[in-house]
C-alpha cells in the first residue's frame, strides 16, 4: 500500500529482490533522450524537429521546469520585476525559453551553460528573451551552480569587472556555504564565520568503527531525488545514490512481526485520519487556527471510534511516531490548520542516502570558500555605515553586508544580539515557528546480522508517551562502509532522550534488537563503536530542525526570510516555506540570498557609502606561505604542497604546489644584464634558491608525481599538460588569498579531528 504523501513516512511495499544503487542522472531519461549527450548533436536534432515533435519538446521541458518549482504558464513572483517590462507584459515566449534553458543545464549540470550556447538552439528572434531568461536564472542560482571543477569560488574569466562588496556569512552549514560559493562566483569578497570546528553544522558525518564507517549524525536523507540540488551535487561530484527500499517491516514490543493484516489496516486508518483531519480544519476555517494536529486526530479517532484495542493503538502510535519525526516536533505542538502547507512543494522520487555520508557535499562546497572556525558570533551590528559582528572573545569583523544563516534555535534564544533590534514582524515569526528535536543512536558493528535487503525496520512501544523512542532503524550498511545501524528518537521521547546517560540508552536500543533477532536464532553482537546525538544541548542549533506550530502559519517563514535595510540578510532551512526541515532546502535558501545580495551590492555600488577593505583584511600576512610549507602535505623532487582537504581521499580538494628553482632553471636571455664580477655574481645566484607557486588540485599533483622522472619533465608537464599557470610570492597571495584561508583552517581542523571524541562510547 503506497502511504499518504503528506505523512513523509517511509514507503512500504515490497523490497526489491536486490539491493538498488540510484542514479541522479538517470532522473532526466526522457530528458536525456532528445537533447543528447554532445551539444552538436543537440543542435542538428532541434533544427530537424517537426511543428508536433517541438510541441512535445516544450511541453516536456514545461514539467522540467514545473518539478523545479517553476509554473507552467506564469512567471515567478520573484520572476517579474526583475525582467524588462515588455517581456513582463507579454510572458508567454519567454516562459518557452527560461523552460528550455533550465532543461538543457538540467541534462548535465557538470559543466556551465553559457548564454551562447543557448543561442545556437534557439531561434534569432528570441536572442532578447535568452538574454533575459539566462540573466535571470543564472544569478538566481536555478543554473550553472555547484561544486564540479566547473564551478570554483571565483569569479569566471570573464565576469564583468565591478567593485566587489564585502560580505560576512555567519554559519557554515548548507545554506552559509552555498551562499558563500556563489558570492564568490559573482565576485564579490566573503568571509564565513563558523562557530563549531567543523563546517557542516546539522549535517554531521561523523567517522566511527575500525573501519572508519561513515554514520550519518545530522541531516541523512535526500528526500525526493527530481530536482533536489544535493542530487545536482552529487553529480558533479560522481557520488553514487543509493534509493532507500520501500520495505519496512515492523515488530512488536516483544519482537514478534506486526501481522501484515493489522499493518495495512492500521495504515489506512492513519492515512484516512489524516484526511479527516483536512477536512476538519476546512469546516472550522479561522478556528482550526487554534487547535494542534494531535488533538484534532484525537477527536477524529474518538469520534469514528476507531483502534479500540492494544495491538492497533501501538501500531497507529508508531505512525504518529514517524509524523512527529518528519516535523521534529510533538504532535500536540504542530499547527492543525498549516503544519504541512509545504506538501505541494515537495520534491518527487525515491529518497536516497549518498555514498560516503553527506559530509562529502560539504567538502565540496567548502573548497575554496574562506571559512574562520571556533568564531561564535555574539552580536550582529548593521546599519547606514555597514555591518560589524563581535565573536566570542572580543574580535570584532567588519564588511558591507552579513548573510546570518544560524538555526532558528539559536534565534529564539536570543544569544545573538542585534543592534538595532530586529523589527518586531520578524521576532514575531522567531517566536511563533517551532523548533523541535530528533535525536540517534548510531552503532557501528562487525558485521551485518539483519536482514541487508532491507533499509529500515520500525519498533512499536508499549507506552503511548515514549512511542518515539527507538522507533525507526535506518541501515547504512549499503553506504557507509560498514555495518551501520542508526536508532531514531523523536516526539516526547526525543526530549526525555537528551537527560537519559548514553550508555542507558545504548543497552535499551541492544535490548530491542535482541528481542527482535534473538528469537530468529540470531546472535547480535556488542558494537564496536556508538555515539548519541544531543541536538537539544547543543548551543549552536539547541534543535533539529523547524515545524509549524499552533498559532504559526507558513508566512512565518517568508517573515524570516526578509532582510533588514539591505545590510542584514537570512538564510536557512527555517528561511524557506516551500522547503523548510530539509536539507535541500538550506541549501536552496543560501542561493536565493546570494542572488538578493548581489542585487544590493549593484544597487549601493555607486553610493557615496563607506565599503569596509574585507579583502585587504583577508590577504595573508607576511611569511604565511613560508610557514604554511614549513610541513608540507606531499612533497617530491623541487615540489612541496599543502591541500585545503579534511580528509585526505577528497581528491579534487584544492591547494597550493611551491616549486623550488635556482637560476640555472632559467632561460638564458633571464641571466643577462648581471654587472660586476660576472663569475662571482653567476656563481651567488645559482646558488639562491627562489620559489614559484600555482594552485592544484591533490588529483593533479598525484599525475605530476608520476608524469616524469626529473623536475624539468615535470615543470613542463605542470605548465602545458595540466595547463596550470605559475606565480610568484605576491600574486599568489593576492588570488589564492581565499584558498590559503582554507589551508590554515582545514590543517586546523585535521588536528581538531586527530584529538580523542570524549562523547563517543567504546565498546
């Protein structure tokens, strides 16, 4: 039986016969079909379509468009005042060609797409409308974004050249990072501001096991694969999917299989009673503004009379369970009236867990941005003049403009002082939106006792109050590297969870999966490593993630959205009401803020306003260089390097190769002009070493380690092969100014992780 889409519960039909890896990239087959893989091919095919061929063609790109969030015959809100008044007028062509263009960068988002390539498949008549719709969806950030060799943290070659703005971003989680990558790519200069030793914030993969399997803390799921921008990432990238399997069997308290009869019976009541509940809230119109979701089902249940015995109440109870875990939040906190006015956004397909653990995504969008760690950020000044942040100890930074992308947690505590206040309409969302928990268990064992064709497993509880705990188990054994279990906690439980010690809860969650295996004759082995979340205790999110409660709305989100004065700017997953709770949806919102930014900045560019010198601030002093090659990460030959890498199998993570010369490296026509004794002056300078750098990725430097055999070879093979360009001591500092940020802040964090994990329980 295929579930209500509303509840965001696990599908459970029957599971495959083999495990399924999934393929973003075969999303778009039909796609794929008539545009084809070489952009020549494309073209020739267009210009022999049929009138009825084009037809179907637009019409498919139409529900490309449509899956990205775009209607089919209008413009965005967003959409219209930022084209010309004629194409505004009249939308109808250009919505053909913004359709177009988002499905040709859709079929292979590796590579940028360029206003002239599009103009080789479009006709000459709509050379105008291609250069509003590319303008437009380029600086949105709907196209030619992400983390492929494509697309660095800097402007391309032939931006236009205007006076950069300084940007703060404070947070780097998803939305900070992808904020911060595109202000980049538009060229303007930006420092990321990161509280914790680790970018990433709710998106935590943490390393645990012998192994050093990768086990999803955070953020875990890409929910609905078509049009997810993590799915666009993820291609870039070349990292497999793999499709969570329908199948989720569920037990009993004392481990015995829920009867499939009780299963699918209890599942239509739950679906059905979420229906009444849509009903409900219609026929009470303003009223329903004041009752909870849980109270509303309550009383439906009551009144058709429905589960009347034990066994039905604790399975209805685990998929209340699992709605409170799809919103972090008990159900007698969220809003009856609006706490899934988000369904109508949500993205289709499978759901996918990402190979590797989702940290790889934040890596990539890490490299190359400049991000300063263990700064919390205590106030946040803004004004006429600019904007000035003070961090915990007193250090003070100044810009033009901040992006504040911290939880909505973090927010309603009010550890964060603004100066001004922030207007009253927006500490009125803070304070109306929820902000609730969802806690794990994850456990990291020898070997995989369950049954591995299966993605997930649930467990009912006895007692109504703790129906959230324990009850879902996610296996990352296809992914992660090992055999991975990971126990959810959410509702009421998820609170009680926080107080409880962990070893206490470690002996529940073994207790449970004994209970269910034992009487299989399957022995559960002791793990060999776990860890409990604390998302609740945290001080830099104090939450998982947002919901609607009673009394909010989703035009809170939109509320929180808003800037202040042109300085102040909002991003975050609590920022969105289309995608909040999600991680695409962080994401997401730190491309809409870039674009907003970058607006700002164009319409200030002219002002007689004071624009602060981040850049200068940011330019590495004096030896850093000579300190940073003091402990290289590879060296060979005349060649040092030191790498922006966490960890060091990110291969595409960039760095910085120095290249020690003496003259006689030199072309002879450099020797000339030495006045003197000439034997002498000769003889000193082949003995003085001098130092040319380039920036490289670690993938490179492994082909030039084996390129060649002598250093010449290699120089040669560095400069035309790999077409990697040399730089002295000056220029180097000046363009990789950002990149050796990311140096010193990733050789910081490497030792961070090298220190013993106190909050880890060894077994």
């Amino acid at each position: 039986m295929s579930p209500s889409p509303s509840s965001r519960r696990p599908q459970r039909r029957a599971a495959s016969a083999r495990p399924v890896s999934y393929d973003e990239s075969l999303v778009d087959a039909e796609l794929q079909a008539y545009l084809g893989n070489e952009n020549s091919r494309r073209i020739r095919r267009l210009r022999r379509l049929s009138a009825d061929e084009r037809q179907r063609l637009t019409e498919t790109e139409a529900l490309i468009a449509l899956s990205l969030g775009f209607p089919i015959d209008e413009l965005l809100p967003v959409e219209r005042p930022l084209l010309p008044d004629s194409v505004a007028a009249a939308p109808n062509d250009y919505i053909v060609v913004r359709n177009h263009i988002l499905a040709s960068w859709r079929a292979d988002p590796r590579v940028p797409l360029p206003r002239a390539r599009v103009l080789e498949t479009v006709t000459a008549s709509y050379d105008h409308l291609v250069a509003a719709a590319h303008g437009f969806l380029d600086r949105e950030g709907h196209i030619n974004f992400g983390v492929s060799a494509a697309f660095p943290a800097s402007p391309p070659p032939d931006a236009p050249q205007r006076p950069a703005a300084s940007v703060l971003v404070v947070g780097a989680g998803l939305a900070g990072l992808a904020a911060a990558r595109q202000l980049l790519r538009f060229g303007l200069r930006v420092l990321v501001l990161e509280g914790r030793s680790r970018p990433g914030g709710r998106v935590f993969t943490s390393s645990l096991g012998e192994g050093k399997a990768a086990v999803e803390l955070g953020g875990s799921v890409i929910t609905g694969i078509h049009a997810n921008p993590l799915g666009v990432l993820a291609r870039q990238l070349g990292i497999p999917l793999h499709k969570v399997r329908n199948s989720c069997p569920l037990y009993q308290p004392d481990g015995r299989t829920v009867a499939t009869k009780l299963d699918k019976s209890m599942e239509l009541v739950f679906n059905t009673l979420l229906e009444h509940a849509a009903r409900l809230r219609e026929s009470l119109k303003e009223a329903a503004e004041g009752i909870s979701l849980g109270e509303g089902i309550e009383r439906l249940r009551r009144l058709y009379n429905v589960v009347k015995i034990e066994e039905e109440r604790q399975v209805l109870d685990w998929h209340l369970a699992n709605l409170e875990f799809s919103n972090a939040g008990c159900l007698s906190e969220l809003s009856l009236a609006h706490w899934d006015q988000d369904d109508q956004y949500e993205m289709g397909g499978d759901h996918c867990f990402l190979a590797g653990g989702n940290s790889r995504l934040v890596q990539a969008l890490c490299d190359g941005v400049p991000v300063l760690y263990e700064k919390t950020v205590k106030r946040i000044e803004h004004g006429e003049d600019g904007v000035s942040i003070t961090v915990e100890g007193g250090q003070v930074f100044k810009a033009d403009m901040v992006l504040c992308t911290v939880p909505l947690g973090v927010l309603k505590s009010a550890s964060i002082v603004f100066e001004p206040d922030l207007p009253e309409r927006k500490l009125g969302a803070i304070q109306r939106l929820g902000f609730g928990l969802l806690n794990k268990v994850a456990l990291v064992f020898p070997y995989v006792f369950w049954d591995e064709e299966i993605d997930t497993f649930g467990c009912l509880n006895k007692e109504r109050s703790k129906r959230g705990e324990f009850f879902l188990f996610y296996s990352y054994h296809t992914v992660s590297g090992g055999a991975v279990l990971i126990a959810l906690v959410a509702g009421e439980a998820a609170l009680e969870f926080e107080k409880v010690d962990p070893a206490v809860s470690l002996h529940k969650v073994l207790g449970i999966l004994k209970g269910i295996y034992g009487p299989r004759g399957v022995t559960v082995p002791d793990p060999i490593q776990s860890a409990c979340t604390r998302w609740g205790s945290d001080p830099l999110c104090l939450g998982s993630y947002s919901h609607i409660r009673v009394g909010s709305s989703g035009a809170d989100y939109d509320i929180l959205a808003e800037s202040v004065n042109d300085r102040l700017f909002f991003a975050g997953e609590a920022t969105t009401s289309a995608y909040p709770a999600t991680m695409h949806g962080a994401l997401l919102s730190g491309l809409r803020e870039a674009s907003r930014i970058l607006r700002a900045s164009e319409g200030s560019v002219n002002s007689d306003q004071k624009k602060y010198a981040l850049q200068k601030s940011l330019r590495p002093k004096n030896g850093v260089l000579e300190d940073l090659f003091m402990e290289p990460d590879l060296e060979f030959g005349r060649f040092s390097f030191v790498f922006s890498y966490i960890t060091p199998d990110e291969q595409q993570t960039a760095g910085l190769v120095r290249i020690t010369l003496q003259k006689h490296f030199l072309p002879l026509s450099e020797k000339r002009g030495v006045k003197g004794n000439q034997k002498d002056q000769h003889t000193a300078a082949e003995k003085a070493d001098f130092h040319l750098y380039a920036i490289v990725s670690q993938e490179q430097a492994s082909q030039l380690r084996t390129a060649c055999d002598d250093d010449k070879g290699r120089i040669a093979f560095l400069c035309k092969d790999l077409g990697v360009k040399l730089m002295g001591y000056d220029s180097t500092c000046d363009i990789g100014s950002s990149l050796i940020s990311g140096i010193l802040s990733a050789r910081k964090a490497r030792k961070r992780l090298q220190r013993p994990k106190n909050s880890k329980i060894r077994l």
